[in-house]
C-alpha cells in the first residue's frame, strides 16, 4: 500500500504544514491538547456548532488528506479509536441525570457512538463505500491498518482512507489520573523521556492517511505490514515477533535503517523497549515520539505519520532524539505498546 496523503492534527504545529514541522511545541503540563484549526474550512458553518471536537478534529484532518492527494471521494473509509466521541457521551449523560431522563435531545446521543466520526467523513465527501471503525484500545488503528491490507488484497478499491482519532475530556484525564495514568506534577512535555517516573502525559489527536495500488507525486512511503501481540504482563524479548514481521517481507533484522519507539517517559513501561532494542536492535538507530503528542490509545498513527515523513524528506528531525541518523533512510519499524498489554509492530518502506 502506498500513503499516497496525510493530514495530521497533534499537539504539535502539524496541520496545515508540509512535512514536519521545524520546532516543536513545549507545553508546561500533564496534558496535551491538540491545536485546532478554523474547522470553517473544511466542514459547512452550520454544521461546526453541531459537531463534537473529535468529530471536527477527524474531519478536518481527513479533508486535508484527501485534498493533498487530489482525491475527492475514496472507495472506503476505516478508522480506529480507542474511547471514542468521550465529549459527547459525557453531555448525553450529564442532560439526562439534570433533567430526570426527561426532554432529551438527540443530538449529543447520535454523535456519541464510535462510528460517527468515519460517518461524517463520509456523509462529507458521498463515498457510498466500506466504512467500518475499529474500537480496540492499544489496537484500534492497528486493526485498521490490517483491515486496509485485507480489502487490497482482496482487489476491494483502489483507495482506502485510513485513520485514527482520540479525543480527551477533563472528566476523562481525571478518571485515568485518579488510576494512575498520568504524572502528578505538570512538566515540560519534550523532556518527559529525560526524567521518567510513574505516569506520563495524556494526549490526543487524529491522523488520516489515503492509502493506494499505484504510486502517485504526492506519496510518502509504502505501508507494508503490521504485526499485533496482546500480553497482560511485560512481554519477554522473544515473544514480539519482530523477525516474523520481517520474515513475511523478505527482510533482515540489519535492513531496518530506523526503529522509532512509543517511549512516555513512565518506567513501569519504557523498559519494554530498552528489552527489545537490547535483544533485536543493539546497534540500530532510534528514535520515539510519544513526547511529541502525549499517550492515548491510537498514538501510534501519529507515529505512522513522522515515520511517513522521514521517509518522504529523507530527513530526520533532531526533536525525535536520533542517535546516529542513517542516511539514507529505507525501512522504518515502529514499535508501540499501550501500557504494555498492546503490542505493534508497524513497517514502512521508501516508496
């Protein structure tokens, strides 16, 4: 599969710019909350006051995909996140304990289901195609992505929109906070690596990708595979099933030029990578991205989409603490875990 658009709303400075951006945002906080833009640009006025953040925040990020590669409606839609329009469920809720579950809208209920941000996507653009929306958790664009491989395979479009979106609430980051999730005190996002303790920043974001058969001008890279593995304890070095990843694409562990790691700064978890690196990567270069856009269940498309970049600029921003740059840059594993129960392995090839 070839990435043949993205769109990326982050934290970071991402949207609306080509490649990646020169400076990255700092924010003194435990939180991290996306940069919006004028949404008026890419969905009606009328609808914008109707529509929830994440709504707007998928949305924009898939008309920006699309736009950028000169595609006005795709054969399929596929989508992932892990908790969905939480905004929108909280308000529903919240009407009906004030009013006694009486006189309620259906507005807030309607939006609140997981598939409606790929619905109004499609609602959007008239793609009359698939439209399914994976709700995993830690796996939740990852299925997608397997998801996409299969309706290739199977010669089911020649275009797939592929993407991902989180969004997080107040009530959200202090329920997770209250379990631990996070850090107590706030910080500098960029440095959480470089202090690790329990907890990490929360985040949120939404990446889209338009995925083809046929290499175009605008295509960043080759999607090539992915690779999931659920374990409820740390996961020993053996069990990743990195060499199966690279087996299936006729690859060696040494034609890996960079691994970009999900590392949040929380040392319950960021061990798990130095295991995997120590056992199947000692002298390849890294890199990690989660300083960046913070910890949520679909964080991995933002990795998808700086791994997407580097490859197409060939060039790797000093922000995602690249010991060694390779130059250049053909294969790009990265690896994720979601708090060390979801595992994934997502490969990406010089197109």
């Amino acid at each position: 599969m070839y990435i043949n658009g993205a769109g990326c709303l982050s934290p970071q400075p991402t949207f609306g710019h080509p490649g990646f951006p020169e400076e990255a945002a700092s924010v003194e906080s435990n939180r991290l909350k996306a940069i919006e833009p004028n949404y008026k640009e890419f969905v009606p006025p009328e609808m914008v006051r109707r529509m929830g953040r994440i709504i707007k925040m998928g949305v924009a990020a898939a008309k920006s995909t699309l736009n950028e590669a000169g595609c006005t409606v795709p054969d399929a839609i596929i989508t992932g996140t892990g908790l969905g329009c939480i905004e929108d469920t909280e308000k529903f809720l919240g009407t009906m304990i004030r009013n006694r579950e009486e006189f309620l809208t259906p507005t807030a209920f309607i939006q609140s289901t997981h598939n409606t941000v790929s619905a109004q996507i499609a609602l959007l653009t008239g793609c009359h195609g698939y439209n399914f929306t994976y709700v995993h958790r830690g796996f939740s664009f990852e299925n997608a992505i397997l998801d996409s491989l299969l309706q290739f395979q199977h010669e089911r479009g020649s275009s797939i929109l592929l993407g991902a979106a989180d969004e997080l609430t107040t009530n959200s980051f202090h329920i997770q906070e209250r379990m631990g999730f996070w850090r107590r005190k706030p910080g500098d996002s960029l440095t959480m690596v470089d202090h690790p303790g329990k907890g990490t920043v929360a985040g949120e974001g939404a990446a889209f990708f338009l995925l083809g058969t046929e290499k175009k001008p605008t295509t960043y890279a080759r999607l090539t595979d992915v690779e999931t593995c659920f374990s409820p304890d740390a996961l020993p070095e053996e069990q990743i099933n990195v060499r199966d990843i690279l087996d299936r694409n006729g690859l060696a562990l040494s034609d890996i030029d960079l691994v970009l790691l999900g590392r949040n700064g929380d040392v319950r978890f960021d061990r798990i990578y130095d295991r995997m690196m120590a056992s199947a990567f000692p002298s390849t270069p890294s890199g990690y991205f989660k300083h960046l856009c913070g910890e949520y269940m679909t964080a991995s498309s933002f990795g998808l989409w700086v791994a997407a970049n580097i490859l197409k600029e060939q060039r790797i921003p000093k922000i995602l603490h690249v010991n060694n740059p390779p130059d250049p840059v053909k294969h790009i594993l990265v690896y994720n875990h979601y708090r060390g129960i979801n595992h994934s392995l997502i490969l990406l090839s010089q197109a």
